[in-house]
C-alpha cells in the first residue's frame, strides 16, 4: 500500500524537527522554516501547534525532546520492491553506482510487466559503452559546473569542435532521448547526447559567453468540438503544457496552449491528429501553417 | 462536525478532483454538482495548499473556475505526489512511531511488547503533563502494521516474540537515480518517498514530453503490478466516463501500456467470465482487489505476446481468446526533395507496421491490426503528403476522407477556387 502515514510529509518534517532540537539551538524560527521546507501550505498551523500543545508527545514545552537519537526509519517492503525494478532497467547502468544489494527481494514489476508502446523507435543507445561513458562526464559536469568538449556533427554534415558547460539533463520519454542544456557556446544550446562525440571534461579557462538562452513562448487557441471523445483526448494529450480551457456550450470548448516556439512543428502535427475536432482560431500564422497543409494534401490527388 | 484537515484519509476521492483541476480546468464551484459545496471547497483549499502557485483560478460568467496549470518542462519533480504525502494519522500514531523507533533505534536492538510499554510509559511519556497511555493491544497491532510494511521483524525466541527495525539500505550514492526513475518510471512516487529520506538535493534531470498525471494513478498500478509479480486474479471497479457507470470485473491483468504521447495508461488483461482480452484505462479503475493465483498466468501472458504484433495502441476489439480478428491499414506519402526527415518519421513511429519505398519520392506504410481507429490520428500527421490509402475497414477509410473533407471547409480550403 502506498497511501500510508509512513511517507507523510509530516512524519518527514516531525523527524527533521527532532533531529534539529536534538543538535540543540532550535529556535521558532528553526521550526518554521523546517516546516515551509518539507511540508505544505498550511502545515505550520498544524504540526507546530500539535507539538508543543503535546498533542503529539515528541517534544517537551521547554523545547526539548524525550528522544535521544536522530529518528530514521528503515526501507518498507514496497520501496524495496520499487528499488530492485528499477535496478533490472537498462538505464540504471548509466550512472555506474553501485547498487544496494536487494538479492531477496522481488521486484515491484518487470520489463516484462509494461510497454511504452508509442515510444520512438530510435531512442539513446543506453548499452553502448561510449554512450555510457559520455553520460557519465555529463552527469559529473554538471555535478561539478565544469566545462565539457566534444565533436558533433551539425546539420550540415560538418563536424564542430564544441565547448561549454552543462547545465541539466532532458529526458523526453516520447524520444526516448536524453538531450543535454548547456550554456557558455553562442552556437550550442541543446545537444542530443546521443549525437555528442570523444566528450571529456575540459578544466581549461571559464568561457565567458552567454547564459542560458530563453525560452520564447508562442500561444495556440483551438477550438474543440467535443465528439468522439475529442475534448478528454486533447484535454490529456496537451496536458503537459500550461493551458487553460473555457467551455464555449455543450459541445464546443476553447484551449489555449502556452508552448516553446521551438516546438511548433510538432505542434502543429499534434494539432492536425485530431482532425476537424480541433479547430485553430488564433494566432493566425499558426492557422496558416495548418492551412498550408490542408491546401497541400488537397493537391495530392487522394481519392 | 469536524475540522478542516490538510492531510487525508481516502485517496480516490481526491484522485477525482484533482484529475478534475488538471485536465479540464473549466468546471466552475456549481458544475461539481454531485459533491456538496463544503467538499468542494475542502478538497480545492487541501489541493491549493499541496500545490501552492500551480494552482489558477479564472472568472467568468458561471463563477470562478478553479484549475491545476503546470509547463512539466519547468519542473524537476511532480508535484502531483504531494497529495500521496498526505495520508492522516492520529495523535496517538504519530507519538508511537517516533517512541518505538527511538527505542529500536539499531537493528541489534530487540524489545518483547512488555518491555516495549514500559520504557513507552517510563522513559518517554512521564514526563509530559497528560501523558498519554498505550495499552499493550495498542502496541501490538501498530508492531503488525510495522512488520507488514517490512520495517520491523518479528523474531520467536523461545515463548517470546521480540521486535526489532530492519538493516537499512544506504541510500547515499542514489540521488540522481532516484531523481531520474522518480520521474520515469512506473510507480514513480515511490522514488519521490525515498528521495524525501536524504537531504542532498537532485537538479539534474528535466523532462520533455513528460505526463504528470499518471501520478494519481500509481496506488492503482501498485496493485497492479503486484497482482502479475504473484500471477493472480483481481476484481477491480472500471468507471467509465462515457456511460457513467460502475462496474465490478473480475479479470487477469496481463501488461500495463503506457503512452508516451497520450498521457493514458491503460491495462491489458484477460475476463474469463468473458473468455476475451480486454484493455481498461488506469485512471478508470478503483478498489483493486487481490485475489487467489491463476495457472493460466503464464499461457495467457504468451499468448498477448503473440498478439501484440497485431496491436497499434491498445485495442484488443473484441478477440476472444484463439480467434482474432485483423484489419489492414495502407497508405502512401509522398515526399519532396530534402524530407528525408519524414521517411526517419515514418521508420522511427511504424510501430508493428512496414515502410516501404516505392521510388525516390514515394513510400508505402502498411500493417494488419485489430482496430484500423487507432491509426487514424497518426495518419493525420502525414497530411499533406497522403496520395493514396487502402483500408480494409472501408467505413474508417472513408471516415478519413469526410474529415478531410470538413477540415478543408472549416479552414476554407479551395472556396477561393470555387468562387
């Protein structure tokens, strides 16, 4: 069962105030900002109270506590369950750490278990030793906010020599792809990591250039004709977006989609997968890039 | 009447709303029609206070629409699995927990229940002004719990039982591996509940592409997932949407299928009372139940194997179990000089189908499938370049061309050759 008290944020957050009053020096200020850190909204008018009114006897009014050591708890059952799943995956050998010992644990699922069935086909090498070792440089880089250098080979065809620093790793489920966002090169802002060549660490001087380039956004307004289950459908698949939807009458709904301008051809295919049940209204170059299809396919002659 | 309380006792009632909020978006306090006005506001005030600023509120005509709003591309971890870390608890559990394991504080430390109350009574609890008195039932059934879960171990020595914690797994060197299958894999709120023992903190990773949703779904595939580990049957209650219905099944859940695409998880599994493969959508399902092993587990899951390469998304239509039905699925594109970039599309997004060239600019994608509907979508993508199809399903076919057909009327394509 994972709706247990056991992983309630204000276990988490009592454990981090015992913890605090047993080091000594907790101040009230202590306590709240350890409850802001680790809990929610409102949890301060909880859990502060309940402790030194003793409705929970953990800590004494005078702010010290019956308990002598800082409180842990072990691993349950199914966190041991999810550990040893995820250790069968592929990518875990990734990051080369060596992993806990769960030899008589049985895993919580399989690959066997589960299939992304629309993921794409040509997805990140992830048993490939070079690949291996150049996530690894990556991942220490970024870690260490070094600098890296490698070869890649441009869109042209050519080969660059690149240099800068990583600053995280994105991982898109749908490509199956890792890509890494870097900063400090005017010509390289997201490289796929798959495409990265003899990456190593380079302690040579900090370049200077640039920090990390900003996301412009654009936004689409469709208007959604909810037959065929299109409105649950679209509502969902953009759902990863920030958006925001209006109910026009029973059968027509508007959605506004903030997306990444980078992203707009696959926007616009998305888009076009729904077919007349999404219609774009605004803005009107993004009504023409679609219209610009449909006048195409209407050329090719499909009977 | 009872108080306001952040923290919750029943998930799926929350599962609702916050699907709710963060798919549609759109409901005002009125459309929630059959929750009463102070649950409303109870779950909306819990949801607010779980996700502080990703929650908006908008006005219009019907009242203040309240919604989940969230680019998962700006954050490193899904905040959706703040509502699992807010099951509640008495006074009295929370007090024991931190007394029991203060006392078992090494795993070499062992307690009987007696000796347990007594240190509870004389060492912990003397010193408050109304302690609190726990009864050796008490303990007793908070120790079961707690060997359930894993975390303590009860050990028969002689007439006596003793309790201590289970060995600890070090942790420490996993950060960025749980950060990362916190958010990638299966059940991914499980990483979130021990990435919240350590204190470093992982930036690392972000995520494209990336379904938050599933979130509230995982309590759902737990269940799931143990009940194929132990090859068993479960009776779950599927609520459809369309029909507003609810319905008890009992059935053998085979594989979960996750879009990448979509957002939806569905279940595959087999309904003996139906003798057929049956695919439900997880965020439908509730109250799984766990029951007795099959021994049909293995030759079913085989068999799904097999059909697999029959399946584009999910749909098993209608087979029972030996007889399968397929359908074919052609159609022909047509690409310009420099689009090499679409035959790598349609290479990398065929699935179980086949691409063929036809000639330097022409190229045939074709597969047998159970249900010709789920293809359609991805077909759309390629509009503007479709010169030919072929659907055995001619209703889907012709389907296809109708809402070509409505697209061109509704963007007005070709009115200005007409006129």
């Amino acid at each position: 069962m994972i709706f247990s008290e056991l992983y309630c944020a204000y276990y988490n957050t009592v454990a981090a105030i015992i913890s605090r009053i047993i080091k000594g020096g907790c101040s009230e200020k202590d306590l709240q900002q350890i409850v802001r850190g680790r809990a929610f909204g409102e949890s301060a008018l909880t859990i502060i109270p309940s402790l030194k009114n003793e409705k929970w006897q953990l800590i004494h009014d005078d702010m010290t506590t019956p308990l002598t050591h800082q409180p842990t708890m072990p691993l349950t059952v199914m966190q041991k369950r999810w550990l040893k799943a995820i250790s069968l995956d592929p990518r875990m050998k990734l990051f080369g750490v060596k992993f806990p010992d769960l030899d008589d644990i049985e895993p919580l699922f399989t690959p066997e278990d589960y299939c992304i069935y629309d993921q794409y086909s040509d997805g990140d090498p992830y048993e490939d030793e070079g690949y291996i070792r150049q996530f690894r440089v990556v991942l220490q880089a970024i870690r260490e906010k070094s600098q890296i250098k490698f070869e890649m080979t441009n869109r042209r065809g050519n080969t660059m020599f690149v240099r800068c620093r990583p600053l995280r790793l994105e991982y898109s489920e749908k490509d199956d792809k890792f890509r890494v966002i870097t900063v400090g090169n005017r010509f390289v802002s997201t490289v796929n990591l798959a495409r990265m060549r003899s990456c190593v660490l380079d302690h040579g001087k900090q370049q200077l250039y640039g920090g990390e380039s900003e996301i412009k956004y654009e936004t689409v307004t469709v208007r959604i004709l909810d037959e065929r289950n299109a409105l649950e459908r679209f509502m969902l698949h953009f759902a990863h977006f920030e958006k925001q939807a209006e109910k026009l009458d029973e059968k027509h709904y508007l959605v506004k989609i903030r997306y990444d301008r980078r992203d707009e051809s696959e926007m616009v295919i998305r888009i076009l997968s729904f077919g007349p049940m999404a219609e774009v209204i605004d803005s009107d170059a993004f009504r023409n890039l679609i219209m610009e299809k449909l006048k195409k396919q209407k050329s090719c002659g499909l009977k | 009447m009872s108080s306001y309380s952040e923290l919750i006792k029943n998930f799926e009632k929350i599962r609702a709303y916050m699907r709710e909020f963060y798919i549609y978006g759109f409901k005002s306090r009125e459309d929630y029609q059959t929750k009463s006005a102070r649950s409303y506001d109870d779950e909306r005030r819990r949801i607010e206070s779980w996700l502080g600023n990703h929650m908006s509120f908008v006005r219009t005509a019907e009242g203040k629409n309240v919604f989940i709003s969230i680019d998962s591309r700006t954050i490193r971890h899904n905040p959706f699995y703040h509502a699992w870390k807010a099951k509640s608890f008495t006074d009295r559990d929370i007090t024991l927990h931190f007394i029991l394991f203060d006392i078992l504080h090494e795993p070499t430390i062992k307690r009987t229940v007696s000796g347990l109350l007594s240190e509870i009574d004389g060492k912990y609890l003397c010193g408050f002004e109304n302690p609190m008195v726990f009864d050796e039932s008490t303990v007793r059934k908070k120790l079961k719990e707690y060997c359930e879960s894993g975390i303590i171990i009860a050990e028969k020595e002689g007439r006596k039982v003793y309790y201590h914690r289970t060995e600890d797994v070090d942790l420490s060197a996993l950060s960025d591996i749980l950060h990362y299958f916190s958010e990638a894999a299966p059940c991914g709120v499980i990483g979130s509940f021990l990435l919240d023992k350590s204190e470093a903190k992982t930036e690392v990773f972000t995520f494209k592409h990336h379904y938050i949703t599933g979130a509230m779904d995982s309590g759902v595939l737990a269940a799931l997932f143990t009940a194929m580990r132990e090859k068993r049957t479960v009776t779950v209650t599927n609520c459809s949407q369309q029909k507003n219905l609810r319905i008890q099944i009992r059935l053998v859940p085979l594989r979960i299928f996750i879009s990448a695409q979509s957002g939806r998880q569905h279940l595959i599994s087999y309904v003996p009372s139906k003798n057929r493969f049956s695919s439900y959508r997880i965020d439908y399902l509730s109250d799984i139940k766990i029951e007795e092993p099959t021994p049909r587990f293995d030759e079913l899951r085989a068999e799904l194997d097999r059909m697999q390469n029959k399946i584009w998304g999910v749909s098993v239509k209608k087979n029972k179990w030996k007889i399968q039905n397929t359908e074919h699925v052609e159609f022909t594109v047509r690409i310009e000089e420099g689009e090499d970039y679409i035959v790598r599309r349609l290479e990398r997004e065929k699935r179980i189908g086949k691409v063929e060239r036809l000639d330097a600019y022409t190229y045939r994608f074709s597969a047998d499938v159970y249900d010709t509907s789920e293809l359609m979508p991805w077909i759309r993508t390629f509009i503007c370049r479709i010169v030919q199809m072929n659907f055995s399903e001619k209703a889907h076919e012709n389907r296809f061309k109708e809402d070509l057909k409505e697209m061109y009327r509704m963007y007005g394509i070709g009115e200005e050759e007409d006129e």
